[in-house]
C-alpha cells in the first residue's frame, strides 16, 4: 500500500513484480528446451533487445504476448501466468 492507500496490483508480498514472476516462468520453461533470448525474439518476430527485456522482467506483457509466448512453448498461457494460491492472481 503506497502513502495515498492505494495497494499496488503489480508486486506480490515479497515485492516481486508480475512481470518479473511471469518473465521467471519464461525463462524456466525456456531453460528446459535449452533456448534464450535470440530463440524467444525469433519465433515472435521480435528485436532481440525487446526479448532480452522481456526475459529480465522489465516488460509487462499483454494476453497476445503471454498466448504467443504459451504457444511456442506449447504451453497453456495460464501455465505463465496463473494464481499461485486461490483467488490471488500473479
């Protein structure tokens, strides 16, 4: 909750960003099929600086990006970006 009492949408407890947890399940799912940044900026048509932002957590992504990113993963997109416990999303 910042000073006017407004609580922050963004930031889990730990002050972890949603962008920086769902740039986190990125690079885990990346990792295990041994690709990076210049693999990710490929498959999306997308400048590899644009991707290596992405991959540090400085991006918030669209649906579009998160189903597009699922997809070459041949992943669920909610399998990026999901609720980690009930009713609280990430």
């Amino acid at each position: 909750m910042d000073m006017d009492g407004h609580t922050e949408l963004t930031a889990n407890p730990h002050g972890q960003s949603a962008a920086a947890r769902t740039a986190g399940r990125i690079r885990a799912h990346m990792a295990e099929r041994n690709d990076g940044p210049a693999q990710l900026a490929e498959a999306l048509e997308i400048s590899r600086p644009t991707a290596r932002r992405w991959m540090a957590g400085r991006h918030n992504f669209t649906l579009n990006e998160i189903d597009a990113i699922a997809e070459w993963l041949d992943l669920d997109p909610f399998e990026l970006w999901s609720p980690t416990k009930k009713g609280a999303l990430t």
